[in-house]
C-alpha cells in the first residue's frame, strides 16, 4: 500500500483521509442504495467505498451486524480479491488453510465401519497464489465493515431497516425504495436481501429450479473424538448417511455437515440429535460434543433467477442469494454471491463517476447469470456423487480433482462483449486467457528490488489496468509508451491522477540488478499528487527462479499488452502497437 502522498501524517496509514461523515439518519437521496448487508452486499460497499465523491447506502434488516455461523468456505480466488481489499493478509492469518482432503467410504471388510479410501491435495499446485480458507462468514463481513470505515467515506450500514418495497420513476433520482416508515430514492439499486429477497420480487423476477427436499444439518461445535482426520476436510460416506467435515479456524472448532431424513427442518431436531446422527455415520468413530457455537438445516435448493437486472436500461439489479441458491457442501455460495457483487461494483462507480459508458452496466446481467447457471449444474452433480455411497471411491476422489479449478473459483470465464474481446491475439501470452482472471505470477519490483506477485500491485480501485510485457529489444514497449500519454490524457478527467481511470504497469526481460529507474519511459515513472511526486512502482523484473514470461508462455520476441479490468479479468490480449485506444473506446467515456 502506498500512502503519504499529500504529505506525512502520523498514525495509521491505513485509515484514509475523510470527505464527509456518513449522516446518522437514512438520508433522501443516494447514488446507490444496497438492500442487504450480507456478503454481496458488503463487498459491493467496499468497492464503492473507493469512489468517495458517490453516496452508497446499505440497509440492513438484521438489528446488528451478523455473529456466528452460516458460510465459512473461502475459495482461493475470493482471498485474490480480498488481497486487492487489502484484506487477505488478516484472512489468511486467522482462518483455517485447508491443504488435503480425505476421503472414507464403508469398509469392504466391514461395511458397517468406514475407513479411509483416499488422500489428495485440495488445491491442484499453481493453481492460485493464494490458498484455499475457512473463515467465519460473520468475520468475513467484520473486515469488510472495518474496510469501509477506514475509507475516505467512513461508510457502515444501517441495521434495523426493513425494506417494504422497490419502483422506478423518474428524475434524478428514478429509484424509490420503501421502508417501513420512509423512502429514499436512488440513481441505482441493488438487492444483495437473501433468497427471499423483495427486491426482486418488486421487480417481478422469480427463482427457477427444484428443491430436492434433500435436508442438511449443520453443526459447529466443539469436540473430543478419536475420528483421526478430524483436522482435515473430510468426505464421509457410509452405510448410515453421509457427512462433510469442516475444520475451522482456532484449532479447535470443527463444521459438520450432516445428511438428513428428505424433509427435516429445524423444528424438527435438535443439535444432540444432530450429533447421533453424526456418530451413527461415524462408526467405529465417535464424537463428544462438548460445546454447539451453531446450528442449523437446510433443504438443498438450486435455482436461478432469469435475469439479475430490470431491463436494457437497467436501474435495479440482484445478487448473490436474491438471484441464485444451491447447496452449502461445495463452498461455493458466499464466494459466487461476492464475485457477483465484485463484477457490478466496478461498474456502477465508474459509470456513475462519468469515466465509463453507461452500457457496460448491461453485461453484469449476462455474465453473472451463466456463472450462475453452471454453479447450478455443478452443485447438482457435486451433491448427488457425494451422497453416492454406491459410487466408486476413486470416482468421486477423480471428480473432485478434475473440479478443482472449479471449487477455486478459477474456472470463470467470460465471453466475448462489450468489456472482454476475442482472443486474436492469444497466442502472445497463453497464460492469460482472454475472459478468464489474471493469473498472478512472481516478479521483483525494479526500484527497490522487492520480490512480490504481480497481480498483488492491483487494488480494487475501478481503474483498468495495462501490463505491457516488454519485447525482446524493447523497441516495441518504447514506442508504446511514446503514445500512452495521449491515450491516458484521453480519458483521465482534469485533476484527476493519471492512473485513476487507466493504470500502467510494464515488466521488462532483464534482470532487476541490470537496469535502474533512468532506463524507463517517463509514463512508467507518473507524478502524482500535490506535490507532484514520483509513483516508482510501476516497473517490475522477472523473478530469477520463476520468470513470469516462461510461467505465462509469453511471446519474448514481440512482447504484448494485457488489458484486465478493474476485478481482474483479462478484457483483451495486444500486440504491442495494436489498437489499444480503439477497445478501450467501447468502455471508457473521453473527456470533454
């Protein structure tokens, strides 16, 4: 993180200048008001929070923030972007890191107990930087809390506030939202308001799928058992039903999903009868209970919603719970329902900062909704294969591993629109496919020789970003920067930082220990601020056991220009003298 570039101030650095308090009343008048305070609706504030000129609101029924339980799956590509919060350090350091996976099955000797069928890596080797966590969902939401306050707009959600109804009108302000005992109108709303959400309901949209009426009991607790893989993520099937084990953070608390009778709800048992069922399917094992941190039971449910917008000019938007549901066991809900709320947020505050055209708000829709169609047919088949006991041990083993990518969160990939192109040139740099994430990789920043992940310089701040990887001769990434200050000029706003709208980051071939800071282009060296200081962080070397160009299969000899969007996925491959202004045209407003 950099800081100090207006001048020294002493204390946390970490908390950012005020530009205004947040009211303590719901104010008459917002830019975007988020219904729902859960985890799409706290990551989409904490990316709002970064564009401090705009007025985000979120109301939240609850009467407080969230305690325990629910979610706790952290996939590797949502701590990618918690990192670019800022936030993954504190993530990892806390939650559990789940690193092998076991697998046990009825014992053919004797079917009546399980034994361990199987061991393998949870995360296929490279797969991300970053690992794959367990971390209470109301803890996930505390980070994103404290991010919010600590930004320049000192944002944190209202509690208490039960939204009653949504319409658009006109005006400036076209989207009135009804609460109990008043209205507030918006330029945009987004219902983040759970499965029941009446956010969609207002807007006439309906979930649409199948409940299997299959019923999960889920229990925290702490334990004393002699089951030996108790800390680590286990797969459990037996003759008496099926269980996942979930390890949690602190080293002691431990998840346990429980296959149920198809119809049981809450009200029908109890934590202790949860944990019959569990040492039922456990045998010869059992477990001691010793301490419920919560409990609860679901019915499996896996729908999807036809739309997440309210049309081609879209005012109102869903996500997460509010526009698909599934099953818990595969970890995916709470990170789908963030990446959702990741995809619009960039949108909705460059467009309504005046740097993006208001088009691109149509592609949220589209390519959230074919993420959500295939989270739909994974968790059916994840779901049927894990309640399988018939199926082959090395099948399901198989299938978790050729799913890996998946249950990652890595596998996205976005077709080509508006905001992605075709991959014409992807031969340049094959490690970074068109519409898919960037994937990070080692390199050695070349100012202060500080070794880092590429991907780590980013932050969630809505700007594009450029990596212009340097040709063998470098007389293409030469001339590419003698016409970047143009393309920048164009649309960078007066008065604005020259790498708010449109950030350039170059990694040249040679080593850190062969050039200095006199040897770049003047564009990779901004000046920034009221002082007009040097930004020197904008240049890296490859890592000299890991080098980026060899790990991505770029082209050495012609080099190229990744374009990744503001939440990290690849919009385009170039050439280094390819049309860089003529994509970046269909996305960003000019200036006037």
């Amino acid at each position: 993180m950099q800081f100090y570039l207006d001048g020294y101030e002493p204390g946390d650095p970490m908390i950012q200048a005020p530009r205004g308090e947040q009211p303590a009343d719901l104010p008459e008048t917002a830019d975007v008001v988020i219904v729902g305070g859960g985890p799409a609706g706290l990551v989409l504030a904490a990316q709002l929070a970064a564009f401090p000129e705009l007025r985000t609101v979120v109301v939240e029924r609850r009467d407080g923030p969230l305690q325990v339980g629910q979610a706790d799956g952290v996939a590797c590509r949502t701590v990618e972007m918690f990192e670019a919060f800022g936030l993954a350090d504190r993530l990892i350091g806390e939650g559990y890191q789940v690193n092998e996976v076991t697998f046990w099955r009825p014992d053919p000797a004797d079917p009546a107990s399980i034994v361990r069928t199987g061991r393998v890596d949870d995360v296929e080797e490279g797969i991300s930087e970053m690992p794959h966590m367990i971390v209470n969902q109301a803890r996930m939401l505390a980070y994103l809390r404290e991010h919010m306050a600590r930004s320049a707009t000192r944002a944190e959600p209202y509690h208490g506030v039960h939204v009653t109804g949504v319409r658009v009108a006109d005006g400036e302000y076209p989207v009135v939202v009804e609460t109990a005992d008043r209205t507030i109108r918006a330029k945009y709303v987004v219902g983040c308001d759970g499965s029941r959400s009446r956010t969609r309901e207002a807007m006439g949209l309906h979930l649409h799928g199948d409940a299997t009426h299959r019923s999960w009991g889920v229990l925290d607790v702490l334990a004393v058992t002699d089951f030996p893989d108790i800390r680590l993520k286990s797969a459990i099937a037996s003759e008496q039903g099926s269980i996942l084990i979930i390890p949690r953070e602190g080293g002691y608390l431990v998840r346990l999903y429980i296959e149920l009778a198809d119809g049981v709800t809450r009200d029908d048992v109890t934590p202790e009868e949860l944990a019959t069922v569990a040492n039922r399917i456990l045998h010869p094992y059992e477990i001691d209970v010793r301490s419920v941190g919560w409990w609860a039971v679901y019915e499996i449910a896996q729908r999807v919603c036809d739309r997440f917008d309210d049309g081609d000019d879209p005012r109102v938007f869903i996500a997460g719970d509010a526009c698909h549901t599934h099953s818990a066991k595969a970890g995916q809900g709470m990170n789908v329902s963030m990446a959702d709320a990741w995809n619009l947020g960039w949108k909705l505050g460059t467009v309504l900062r005046g740097t993006a055209r208001p088009e691109i708000l149509r592609t949220y829709s589209a390519e959230r909704q074919a993420v959500a169609r295939r989270l739909i047919e994974f968790d059916k088949e994840f779901a049927a294969l894990f309640s399988d006991r018939d199926a082959e041990p090395e099948k399901f083993q198989h299938y978790f591993r050729e799913q890996g990518r998946y249950t990652a969160g890595v596998a996205v990939r976005y077709g080509p629109s508006l905001l992605t192109g075709e991959p014409v040139h992807q031969g340049l740099a094959e490690g970074f496919p068109v519409g898919m994430r960037f994937h990070s990789a080692p390199v050695v920043r070349l100012a202060d020789a500080k070794p880092m992940h590429l991907g780590h310089a980013a932050r969630a701040d809505g700007a594009w970003r450029l990596y212009a990887f340097a040709d063998r001769s470098r007389a293409g990434l030469d001339a590419l920067c003698a016409t970047l200050p143009v393309l920048l000029a164009r649309f960078t706003p007066q008065g604005a930082e020259p790498d708010s709208v449109i950030d350039v980051r170059a990694v040249l071939q040679q080593g850190h220990r062969e050039l200095s800071v006199a040897d770049v282009s003047p564009v990779l060296l901004p000046r920034k601020g009221r002082f007009g200081l040097t930004d020197y962080e904008k240049v890296f070397c490859p890592d000299p056991v890991q080098d980026m160009f060899d790990l991505r299969k770029i082209d050495r000899d012609r080099g190229c220009i990744v374009v990744v969007r503001p939440d990290q996925y690849v919009a385009q491959i170039l050439p280094l003298d390819g049309d860089l202004a003529g994509f970046l045209d269909r996305v960003l407003l000019p200036v006037h």
